[in-house]
C-alpha cells in the first residue's frame, strides 16, 4: 500500500547540510548537525521535518461512527485532537472530517487504508502533506513574526486544533506534550512545504536556533 517517498520538503532541505536515509519509506534528512549542536537548536527554535510519519483521512455524516468501529479514539468535538491507545493522532477537522496520522512505525494508517471499501457515508481524504515539529525556548517570537493569531499556551488549548495562516499558508497546528516535552505540529499542503521551511527555519537561524533531525522529537527514530 505505502511505497518509498521523498519528504515534500527535500527542495528546501538540499540547501542544509544534512545526512539523508530512509525511515518508515520516506527518504529524509535523519539529522543536520551533531547531537550538541541539534540539542542547542531544539531548545531554542528547533525544527524537524515530520512528514514521514503516515497519514489517513475520511470525511462524511458516517465518518466518526465508522472510525470508532475500527477502534480509533474520537475527539469529543470539532477543530480538536486525541490520542488514541495506539499511540496515533486523532485530529477531528470540523464536525465531520478526521486526520489520523500514525506514531513512529506505527501502522493504524495502512490499516484502516485496508479496511476502508466505499462505506456508506464515509468518503476519502488523501493526506499528503508535509508536516513539522517546532519547540524551544523563542518558538514563541518565531510565532509572533508569521501568524497573526495568539498562538501561546495559554491562548491555545491542550486539545485545541488551530488553523490559521502561517507565513500566508494556510496551516494546521496544535500543541502537544511528548516525552515530556512542550513542541508544536504543524501540516501544510506540500506544495508549500519548501517554502514555509525555509521561512520557519530561517527565522529560527536569527535566535540560535534552526533544523534538527526528527530522532530529537521521536525517540523512536535514529
């Protein structure tokens, strides 16, 4: 069902100078510096490509119904998130549109890819878009400079799913607590991917900050 891919965000990541690999069948940049430097960046803007972690969509008045049948978790209401038990994200978009998207080698995705056969009321959504973590100490002036909406933890709820303009792209974002630590994600139609990276990374270079590999977010991954 999945093949190998190329993160949509490998134009912009070509002009860092990083290691490429292949995880879970994407071909990504698994770090950009050494392990010191990465550290220093995540706590003060750091950035990582996440667009190798799968996705799956549905939409539709059946959607929710047929989602909790497979046993995905369902946020209580619109425009919020869960957890679900195995570890992947729930996103609900709206009342009726749901984004899942798989934890480090997971596979809820491909297996609902598997069990999807044109349910009554339940439509498809492809997801293909790239996709960031963000954390650090300044991750809150990087905010202050690309979006115009309040975007601090206390504006933001704990399961709230914001979309908004980043940088003139229309974005989905929401703010999460993993390995015990406070980040930010992020998706945006790839199309745009490149382009908001390099904007995001590039401010994130003017406060000591800048790209890091997904390895510093996932513990699960290289």
């Amino acid at each position: 069902m999945f093949t190998k891919l190329v993160t949509p965000v490998a134009h912009a990541l070509h002009h860092e100078q990083g290691a490429w690999g292949v995880i879970d069948q994407m071909q990504v940049v698994t770090h950009f510096a050494d392990k010191t430097l990465e550290e220093g960046r995540k706590k003060n803007v750091g950035i990582a490509d996440a667009s190798l972690l799968r996705k799956f969509g549905v939409k539709g008045p059946q959607a929710a119904q047929w989602l909790a049948g497979q046993g995905v978790t369902i946020p209580p209401s619109a425009n919020s998130w869960v957890r679900s038990e195995d570890g992947s994200l729930v996103l609900r978009l709206g009342n009726s549109e749901f984004l899942i998207e798989d934890a480090p080698g997971g596979t809820s995705c491909e297996r609902l890819a598997q069990a999807y056969a044109g349910a009554k009321g339940v439509y498809p959504v492809p997801h293909v878009e790239a996709s960031f973590a963000m954390s650090g100490a300044a991750v809150q002036v990087l905010f202050s400079e690309v979006c115009s909406i309040d975007l601090t933890r206390a504006a933001l709820g704990a399961q709230d799913v914001v979309m908004t303009q980043f940088a003139g792209v229309s974005v989905v974002l929401m703010h999460q607590d993993l390995e015990e630590e406070s980040h930010f994600r992020l998706w945006c139609d790839s199309s745009y991917g490149p382009y908001l990276w390099e904007v995001i990374a590039g401010i994130a270079h003017e406060h000591n900050g800048g790209p890091v590999g997904i390895g510093r977010y996932f513990a699960a991954y290289p």
